[in-house]
C-alpha cells in the first residue's frame, strides 16, 4: 500500500534521516516514535506530497484521495460550519438541483439546436453537483462521531471560528473517521482527548480495516492500536523496524541497551 525507499531529508546542515526504508502494506498497525525534532512530522509530510526529499521516492498503491491525514497543525477556513468540515448531508442542495436538473431535461427536449450545447453543459454541471449533495454523510453517522469524540454538544452549524483549538483537532480527526480512508496518517491523534474519547477512539481503530501509521508519545495508547514499531533514531538518522506493541519494542530496546553495556565492559 505504502512504499518508502532511500528517503532522506535535511534543512540547511541539519540531517532528519537518510536511505529510510519501510513497507505498509493493507491493514498493518504501525505507530511511529522517536525524540521530539527528529523529523516525524517531516516523513509525515513527505508523504503526503506537502514537502519533497532530498532523495528516495515515496510510492502509494492507493488513489491520494483515499490518505487520510490529521496534522498537529490545523487550518480551516473560518466561515466554515461543523457540518462543512465534516461533510455532511445538505438536503435542500440535494432537492434544490433534483429540481434544476427536471428544468433542465424540459428545456433540452425543446430546446433549438443552436441552444443545445450551453445547456448540455449545463446538465452535466447540475449532476455533478446533486452527485456531491446526495454523497454527503447523514446527520446520524456524525452524530455518532462527534459523540465519541466529547463533541456532541457542538451543533453542526456551529463555525469553525468560536471553537477551541482542542475542539478543532477533534473535529479534523472525526472528519478523517467519518471519510474512512484506505490509509491514516495521525500525528499524535489523543492531544485534547480526554479518557472516554480516548477510548472511545482506541475501540474505534481497533475495528478500522485499513492501514494505519501512528505519531504519539501515549505508550498505552500505542498498545492498544498498533502492532509493530518504526524507531526514528536521531543518531544514525536511519528507520528501524519491530514487531509487536509498544511495549514489546521497550523491552527489546532495553535488551539491546543491556546487551551493548555487557559488550563495552
């Protein structure tokens, strides 16, 4: 699904990483970790396309529309609504070009042939748009979301402008939930979240079936939801594997430090 080979990155004299290597394929649970500057956010960002590498390629076998990224930070346009974020269903838009569309069939059928193409053209712009309006999400699937998020007492046209900066990451992040992604992309999804979110989210992930690569420093959190380990180490600037849960990664790291001290006694 996900393939990185060679990548390296760094601004100015500064190295983040080089010749990084790692495969994710469908329905693995990755979390990634390393010290704070090491160049998490960065890889993240690689691969999405927002930033380019010094060199390496990054290969997606999925359509970019089906990557979902939740980034540390948010921007929205401030006039935008709960229910614009979100994408959900506008049921008059829906009704409004069902009809435009009626009008339209009308005046073709009558039409000359010198009208024809202006309103051919605009058909096809009214099915576009009543496809749009009728491929929004219904109120009750964000409910739902919002909900488990601590966010079920914001109304959907509530803007975006008067809510908090927690309240904004809960929202992208139920965005990301709501569009269900082949691939998630989260840098450090539980900041804001407080215990029964948090949860709430864990129980959530653990039934998501697609990929999933995970920025966070709650070790518990990263039990409950990956499966293996991508270590960003900042001294040699390289990408190491392992298998297992966070915890599982603690102690084999705690065997390696054993095993070095053994050897440089």
């Amino acid at each position: 699904m996900l393939q990185v080979s060679n990548l390296s990155k760094r601004y100015g004299d500064n190295l983040l990483f080089e010749q990084v290597n790692f495969v994710i394929n469908r329905g693995e649970r990755v979390g990634l970790v390393g010290p704070n500057g090491c160049g998490k956010t960065t890889l993240f960002r690689l691969l999405i396309g927002q930033a380019k590498s010094d060199s390496g390629s990054v290969h997606l076998k999925i359509p970019a529309s089906q990557v979902g990224y939740l980034p540390q930070a948010l921007e929205y346009d401030q006039d935008a609504t709960a229910r614009d974020i979100l994408g959900g269903s506008r049921e008059r838009d829906e009704s409004s070009w069902a009809n435009r569309l009626q009008e339209l069939a009308s005046a073709l059928a009558k039409a000359d042939r010198d009208q024809q193409v202006a309103l051919e053209n605009a058909y096809a712009d009214a099915l576009e748009r009543l496809n749009e309006a009728s491929s929004c999400l219904p109120e009750y699937q964000m409910d739902r979301v919002l909900a488990g998020l601590g966010l079920n007492d914001i109304q959907l046209d509530t803007p975006v402008r008067i809510l908090s900066g927690g309240q904004k990451t809960r929202l992208s992040l139920a965005r990301l939930l709501l569009k269900n992604p082949s691939l998630l992309l989260l840098d450090e999804p539980t900041n804001h979240l407080d215990i029964s979110a948090l949860e709430w989210l864990e129980g959530y992930l653990s039934r998501y079936t697609g990929a999933m690569l995970i920025v966070s420093h709650d070790r518990t959190f990263l039990d409950h939801t990956i499966t293996r380990i991508l270590e960003m180490n900042d001294g040699t600037h390289k990408v190491t594997s392992y298998a297992g849960t966070y915890s599982d990664y603690a102690q084999t790291k705690a065997r390696e430090r054993e095993k070095t001290w053994q050897t440089d006694k």
